[in-house]
C-alpha cells in the first residue's frame, strides 16, 4: 500500500499484518480522490481543508488528504494491533503536526455530546464490512452538524450491502469499484 498523490506520493506505508482490519485498497482510494478531484456534483477541496477519518485503520485515507495538502486529520481509531501502525505511518511523512489520533471506540466517542471543537470539510466513514451501526454514527454527525455546510461525507461499504442509509443525509453519488461501494453525501 502508498501513497498515491501529492507531496508523498509513491510513498509506502505499513499495513497490519493481522487480518482484523481491511485497509483500504489503492484502487478504491484513486477513484474517491478522482470523484473529489473531479465531480461537478459537489465541490470540496482537500488543500487545507479538515478531515475526519473515522475507523483510521493503517490511516491510509487521512495520510492521503496530508499529503494533498490537507490542514488537519483527525484520526478515529481504537484497535490495538493498528493503533501503532497508524501512528507509525504519521511519523513516517513527519505530520504529527498536521493529525491528531483519538484512541476511541467510535460508537463510544459519538455516543457523548460532540466533542469536536471545529467543523470537518469531510469526513471519511470506514468501518468495519459487517458493522451494521453506522447509522448511529451518520445520524450522530448530521446532529452534531459535525460537517461544514459544504461538506462532504464518504461512506466505504462492501458493494454487496444493502444497508438502508439513513435518511438524515443527502446521497450525492453512489459508486462500486471492485468489492467496494462508496456513498457520497451531505
């Protein structure tokens, strides 16, 4: 797995070698930088916009958008086994300065009153393929108005789930590429 644009493009990073995360794939990655690169459906820019990574992972997303230019990332994880590799891979493009990681689990932390002093440009929505809850967290993010009011929310999901979104957003665009379904709204 890289980095597949910007300042550290080509960059590798470390991936976890238990098989309880799914990092994200390259060729799901080009194409949602291709949709926010390209759309004429919404209009965000990732230079020095606000990130919200949530189910980091390795934080491949999140790396992605600093190395694009993206102001802050807010890392979203709790898993153990990955919370090393994720900071691992911060250390490894020097963006300590640039990320925050919160060692949370996301229900928990969304499940208290919003603690999020700023406003996200996006928000990346990751979790695991057989999580059914996240609508609890999309609903949390609408309530909170967790999103700049031109911002984007992207949901990667398995293409075989037919998972109702909630009804709190707008749904954008909706895409398959491979095994993966990704959901644009706002």
């Amino acid at each position: 797995m890289r980095i597949i644009g910007g300042n550290y493009r080509g960059k590798k990073i470390y991936l976890p070698l238990d098989k309880m995360t799914r990092p994200l794939r390259d060729m799901v990655k080009e194409s949602i930088f291709n949709l926010i690169e390209h759309s004429n459906k919404f209009k965000i820019e990732i230079k020095d916009s606000k990130i919200l990574d949530l189910f980091a992972g390795s934080g491949s997303f999140g790396l992605e958008c600093i190395s694009r230019g993206a102001r802050k990332v807010v890392f979203l994880e709790n898993y153990s086994k990955i919370l090393n590799i994720l900071k691992k891979n911060i250390n490894l493009i020097n963006a300590n300065k640039n990320c925050d990681v919160i060692e949370k689990n996301c229900f928990d932390f969304f499940l208290k009153k919003n603690l999020f002093q700023n406003k996200f440009d996006l928000v990346f929505l990751d979790p695991p393929y057989k999580e059914e809850r996240f609508n609890i967290l999309i609903n949390k993010i609408k309530d909170n108005k967790i999103l700049e009011s031109n911002g984007v929310l992207i949901i990667h999901r398995h293409k075989k789930d037919s998972s109702k979104i909630s009804e709190k957003i707008n749904i954008i665009d909706e895409r398959v590429y491979g095994i993966s379904k990704i959901i644009i709204a706002n």
